[in-house]
C-alpha cells in the first residue's frame, strides 16, 4: 500500500469546520485512514463532544499519540486573505484553521504510521472534539476508561505546536497549570460630590490588584517561568461622570509553575481579598496544575529520533498555554513535538508544506526509535 500523503491528509482535515464543539466530519476521515492501516477505532462521544480512540498491536511497548481535531473561531473573518476552510496551497505554504494548531501534526503521525506500519507492542491514537474549549468532555473523560482496561500507554507523544523557529526545534516536556477568576467589589452608589453619603469600591479593588501584581509567588525554575497574576479587564460599567459606581468587577489569570499548589494559590487570593477588598465576591476556576515529565530517557529517546532528522538536538521548554498533556501527565510520561506556534490561533493561520513533510519525518523516526 502506498504511504498517506500528509499533505492531502492536511488539506481533507482542515476543510471540515470544526470550530469546537462541531466535529464535521474531521474524525470520520481519520477512522476511515486508520481503518485502512489495520487499527480498529471507537469512538467516545460525550455531550455532543466527538472522541475517538484507535488501537493497533497490543501489549507493550505502547506509545499514544494524541491530539485534538476541533480548532479556534476566526476572529474576525474579514480580515483572513485566504479562506480559512479550504486547505489552499500558495507559496508553498498550506493555509486555514488549524494548520499550526494541529491538523497537520495529526496528519504527519498517520502518515508516518502507513509508512512505518509494524509496530512490535502497541501504537494508539486519542483525537479528541473539545481541547480548545472547556475541555470537559474529551480527554477528561476517555482517559479513565481506557485507564479501567488497563490501556495506560508508556509514553504520550502530543502533536500541539511546539516549535519556534525550525521545525523540531523544540519540544515541550511540561505546561504551566491556569486559574483564572472574577473579582467583584461592592459600594454604595451615589453623587461624586458627595462622597460621605457613597462608598466607592474602586479603591479597595485597585488596592487588591496592585497586592496581587506585586506579590512575588516565585522566582521560577530552571525549566519554568516564574509564577503571574495577570489582570485580563477592569469594569465598572458607568457612563456617567458624576456618580460613584456601587459595584466593579475585574477578571484575571494566574499561570502558575511546579512550584505552586492550586489550593496555595486560592488561599492566598481569599486573603488578599479579604484584607483589601471590602464586602465583594471572588470566584475562581481551576484548568488545572502544573506538570513536568521527569522521565529523562524517553525524553532523550525522542530528542535524538528528532535530530536524526533535523540535524539539531530540540531544546526543552515548558512555555505556552495549557494543552491535555495536563491530564494525560497523571497517567504516563508525557512530550509534546509538533508544529510551529508563530501563527496558531492568528488570522492566516498556515504552515510550510516543507514542515509538514518533516514532521512526518520526525515522527517516522520517533516510531522507528520507540520500537527499535
Ligand atoms: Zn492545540
């Protein structure tokens, strides 16, 4: 049988809209390619997020791929000068949603599969419909299932984008953990010119966020970044310029390193609210912790595969934002290696057809030294 062409696999992958939650079809073409490669797929719908799971071999080694195959919104659509759904080619580069983040990585492993196709021990692919939303109802949910059957594979390969200037440039070994949350002081609304009769909660949020932006929660780690509070948006809704508002609202984000417990971190935003933000409401959500994978063999096993290709050892970072690995981390060593991150999530999202073709390369390369 003649080898899956990446790029056509790309192209078939980035004309299905599927904008999370919508599925259209995208994963109908990978069962169908795999099918035809000897895997037997299932899938695991939930909520009307579309999974799939798809399993050749058994026994061990066993290495996943995952990814996922829903994509951002548009933004603005007018300002795209290629449309986002079409998988055109001009100058030499494959254009639309999804190309970087990460239709084609998806496309380079089942192609590298019908091009390396006898796998000693088990290779299994997790896509899952909702990694670019809330993530609820994909990875989340599949894992512990295949977790119950005893499918825990021994090393997780993420296809997200990873690299910076050259393909293979870098892979990711772990992810910072997201809180984000929603402060709202409240007052006493009332004329600016008489403020004895109003209380304006402005200042006591002011005092809570420069408490927060100038608290030191680390200096970071050797692979991490140090931990941030971000302010996202400040609102008090007023339009009118002789009143004090009874209420404001702000939003924020904390991206936090290995070094930080999500609940250290609530603690700490509940005391600094209760000391300067008067009568007010602080709602967090958790995305979940930090991880970093520790297993320096497989780590080295996959930077090498990738410099058989490239010429150049990756270097390892765990800078972006949250990705599944988070969940797949409390099963099994996880690394990320895909495409480059420059336009993921932009207008004119696109990737290089070289890329694309490398990047089947390398992961041809991490098949043949995983199963060596
Ligand atoms: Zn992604």
């Amino acid at each position: 049988m003649s080898p899956i062409d990446p790029i056509k696999l790309s192209q078939d992958l980035i004309r299905c809209p599927s904008i999370t939650p919508q599925n259209e079809g995208a994963l109908e073409i990978l069962e169908n390619k795999l099918s035809t490669l000897g895997f037997s797929c299932e899938r695991f719908d939930f909520e009307g997020i579309c999974n799939f799971y798809a399993r050749k071999g058994s026994g061990s080694p066993h290495l996943c791929f995952a990814g996922h195959t829903d994509v951002v919104p548009l933004g603005d659509a007018s300002l795209w000068t290629h449309p986002p759904f079409q998988g055109e080619i001009h100058d030499n580069q494959l254009w639309g949603r999804g190309a970087a983040d990460m239709k084609c990585a998806i496309a380079a492993f089942v192609s590298a599969l019908s091009q390396q196709n006898t796998c000693p021990g088990m290779v299994s692919l997790l896509i899952t419909g909702d990694e670019e939303g809330e993530a609820l109802h994909g990875t989340q949910r599949v894992l512990p299932l295949l977790a119950q059957r005893g499918d825990i594979p021994d090393l997780c390969l993420i296809g997200e984008p990873t690299c910076l200037q050259k393909i293979g440039d870098t892979l990711k070994i772990g992810r910072r953990g997201s809180i984000t949350g929603k402060l709202i002081c409240y007052g006493k609304q009332g004329h600016i010119a008489y403020p004895q009769n109003t209380d304006n909660p402005t200042p006591r949020m002011i005092a809570c966020l420069k408490a927060l932006y100038s608290h030191s929660f680390d200096k970071g780690t050797d692979l991490f970044e140090p931990t941030r509070f971000e302010v996202t948006s400040v609102d008090v809704g007023n339009t009118a310029s002789n009143i004090i508002p009874h209420k404001i609202e702000a939003r924020f984000g904390i991206r936090l390193n290995t070094l930080q417990k999500t609940e250290n971190i609530s603690q700490l935003l509940h005391a600094v609210c209760n000391k300067e933000g008067g009568e007010h409401d602080l709602t967090l959500t958790f995305h979940g912790g930090a991880f970093l994978t520790e297993d320096e063999e497989k780590i080295s096993l996959i930077q090498k595969a990738v410099e058989t290709v490239t010429g150049y050892l990756p270097s390892l970072s765990t800078t972006g934002g949250t990705t599944d690995g988070r969940f797949i981390s409390a099963y099994c060593p996880v690394v990320e290696c895909g495409m480059k991150e420059e336009t993921m999530h932009q207008v004119d999202e696109h990737v290089s057809l070289a890329d694309i073709q490398k990047l089947t390369d390398i992961y041809v390369a991490i098949l043949k030294a995983f199963f060596h």
